[in-house]
C-alpha cells in the first residue's frame, strides 16, 4: 500500500523520529526580493495543496496568475516531484524531526527535500526559499521557520546518503492489489519504479515521416523527447507538424487499420490525440464527447495542424447514428498513466472502478449497435485493471454472437511480441521499454461482427 504518510495527514502527528534535529534561530536572511524569487515554489505549495487536501488534478487546476510560463512550467514541475516522491521524502523528513510539523510545515519541507535530493538544487538557495515561504505563511507559519531552516540544513548534508537507500513510492492497495494478482511481485515493483523514473515527452507526427531535432523515433513511429523544455517552443509546433500524446495511445488507431475514406467515431474523443491521427490518415472522422470544454484543445489542434474533423458535444450512450469503424477510448481510472500523472494516487480510489466497469460496459454495447456490418471497434482503455480492459472484451463476446477479436501482431506495430494478451488484443505495462524511457499502462483490443 502506498505510504500512510501521503494519503492520511493526521496519522503522521504521531509518527516518531530515529534522530531529533537540532534547534536555533535561522541563519537565512530573506527580504522582499527572496519573497519574489520563491513564487514558483508558492504556486507548487496551492497546487499541492489542492491535490491532497481538495483531491483535485493537476490538470484541472488554472496556472497560477502574475507567473510568466517558465515560472508556471516549474510550480508545475515541483509538484509533480513531490507528489512522485511523497512516501520516501517523509521518511527522510522523519529522520530529522521529533515529530512531524503541521501539514502545511510538512509540505515545505517535502519540497525543500524533494529539490536538494532529486533535483540536486543549489542547499543555500532551497534553505533560504523554503525559510521564506516559512515566514510569510502568517504567524502561525513564521513560527516554525527555524525549524524549516534546520531540518533542510540537516537532509542538505546527510540527505543523499539516505536518499540512496529509499525504495520507490508504494502504488495504492486498490492498484497494487489486482496488477500483483495479473503479473507477481516482480513486474509490481518494477511498475513502482516506473512511476518514480516519469514519462518523457511523446510526439505523434502528423505527417509519419516528419522529424523534430533532438527526438527519437520509437519503432511504433512517435517521437520522444527526454528533455523537451517548453514544448510550444519546440520545432514544429507552430506549423502544426505535431501533437503531445504517449506512444501506448497512439496505437489504438492502428489497430483499425486503413480508414482512408471511412465514417469513422471517436467516440470518447477529448482530448483529441486519436481524433487528429483518423484525420491524419484520410478518415471522415466525427469526435463525440459529452464534454464541450475538454474538447477545446482538439479544436485548438485542429486549427493548429490544420487537420478537419466533424466536433458533436453529447452523451455518447444517446448518440445514433452508423459507422465504418469505432474508436472506444473509454473513462477509465487511467491508472495506466501514473508515470506521468502523480496526482492520481491521491485523488482517486478503488471505489470509483465498479461505476466505471458498468459504464464501460454500456458504452461498448451502444458502439457495437453503431458498427456497420464487417466494420472495427477498438476497445481501450489507459488502465492497468483487467476488468477494465481483458475481462471487458471476455464478457462482450458472451454477450454478442458473432463478435470475434481480430487478432493483432503487436511486433508488426512496432512493438514487442509480450505485449499481445491470450485475447487477441495488447497490454501495455509502464515497465516496458524502460531502455527507452517507459510506456504507458494500456489495453486495447480490435472486435468486428457479422
């Protein structure tokens, strides 16, 4: 189970040290112009703050106002890093206190840690934000900057020593439940390490041969960047010559084969990445979603790239209307992508997963009621849950007579011949090419009917 520390606050005030930490007054001056320098640090403390005590995403979160996008780029940044980490920093943090501080002291020193352990961030420079962030926190706050100062003087010097030793961050039971039961122990922990190490930046070209300086071209044809920076300065990316979407979500498309001149549905469509791929690829393609303000970055791609598709806002499950083939990208927990979304852990829980089966579910018998005959449905899903993705497919053939899998050869995609599933269909782990930098958790299968 993930550290009790992350997800439940009031356990850690009774949490007790291995050693106490010295105590004094700081030594760290701070003034107005310190106070400016730590607004990315203050914008990532809002933002933290939301995600665990509001159990908000990240991505739902507006930017910060009075930062310029470097400044947003690295709150952004921080938090992420601290969420990523949150289990093993406390334990370092709980070396170095008698007992745990207050939440909101708390999370100072975790991204004080988190910059001086894994971002390897200048000590003075990380002690002298953090004591200010401290001291103009109200009162209350000033109160225990000495003790911020003090703790993050101790991880600078003993810290990485420690840090060394941590293990990655424990995924959450309702997570690691079902994939330990699906893959054993190994493939678990080499998931949890995949969550640690992060995501690299993917590309889908929208021409296949298009290239970007500094990218690698993954045998499957998406492009990764390790070190992308701010990826509306990328080369490219005001020509509309690309879009961001993760190399497992690419594949989906694949899947349905040649769709030039087809009716195509995208029929959970926001936000949009498997929309401009059907386009791409010459289909006549409607992109269904209920929500209108999710499908604005496909209008802003769109426009962008220069692509067309027909945009409908509606309840899919209410939608009529015939097709040549369906692309079902269907809600899911999206626990498939936590290498790239810390946050998750800590806003969602298993409770949600059985609503989500039914809905799932639901939708798939509604697109196969769509299909023209002989037409392809992909089925998909950014889960590492079976029964949101093998056991999805399992019950739709008992279901439906005469619906079959069409099987796919992931190696002729470009992938590995591990990642086809006993089905027919292809299940992604996160520890997957981790040579090359990961890949996200996915299921997807391709059906057809009679």
């Amino acid at each position: 189970m993930i550290y009790a520390a992350t997800l439940m606050e009031q356990e850690q005030q009774n949490r007790r040290p291995k050693r106490r930490t010295h105590s004094g007054p700081p030594d760290v001056a701070w003034d107005a112009a310190t106070d400016r320098s730590i607004a990315p640090r203050r914008a990532a403390l809002r933002m933290l703050g939301q995600v665990v005590a509001h159990k908000r995403m990240l991505s739902h979160l507006r930017p910060d106002h009075g930062l310029d996008p470097a400044e947003a780029a690295r709150a952004a940044r921080l938090a992420q890093t601290v969420l990523r980490h949150m289990g093993p920093l406390d334990q370092i943090i709980a070396h170095f206190v008698e007992r745990m501080p207050p939440p909101a002291v708390r999370m100072i020193l975790r991204l004080g840690a988190a910059e001086l352990l894994i971002a390897g961030e200048d000590a003075h420079g990380v002690v002298n934000a953090a004591v200010g962030l401290a001291k103009s926190g109200g009162q209350k706050m000033a109160r225990s900057s000495g003790l911020v100062n003090a703790v993050l003087r101790r991880i600078a010097e003993e810290g990485p020593a420690l840090w060394a030793e941590h293990s990655p961050q424990r995924l959450p039971g309702w997570i690691a439940g079902p994939v330990h039961k699906a893959v054993g122990e190994d493939r678990l922990r080499a998931i949890e390490a995949a969550h640690e190490s992060g995501a690299p930046l993917d590309l889908t070209p929208r021409d296949g041969e298009a290239d970007i300086p500094g990218a690698e071209r993954l045998p499957t044809g998406s492009l990764r960047m390790g070190d992308a920076g701010q990826v509306s300065a990328l080369p490219g990316f005001a020509e509309g010559a690309w879009w961001v979407q993760d190399a497992a979500a690419a594949l989906p498309v694949k899947l349905l084969g040649d769709v030039r001149g087809q009716r195509v549905l995208d029929m959970c469509a926001a936000p949009g990445g498997k929309t401009l791929q059907l386009a791409a690829a010459g289909a006549e393609v409607v992109a269904l979603d209920a929500s209108d303000t999710r499908l604005d970055r496909l209008r802003e791609n769109l426009a962008r790239t220069g692509l067309s598709a027909r945009i409908v806002v509606g309840d899919a499950l209410e939608h009529q209307d015939r097709y040549d083939a369906i692309l079902l990208d269907a809600p899911c927990t999206a626990t498939g992508t936590l290498r790239r979304h810390p946050d998750l852990p800590f806003v969602k829980s298993g409770r949600e997963t059985e609503a989500l089966t039914r809905l799932q579910m639901r939708l798939l018998d509604h697109a196969l009621s769509l299909l023209n005959p002989g037409g392809r449905l992909v089925f998909c899903t950014c889960s590492l849950l079976a029964v949101e993705g093998e056991f999805q497919v399992k019950a739709a053939l008992k279901r439906h007579a005469g619906l079959s899998v069409v099987s796919v050869d992931p190696v002729s995609l470009g992938g590995d011949a591990d990642w086809a599933s006993a089905e027919g269909g292809l299940r992604l782990w996160p520890d997957m090419w981790a040579e090359r930098g990961g890949i996200d958790g996915f299921y997807m299968a391709c059906l057809t009917h009679e």
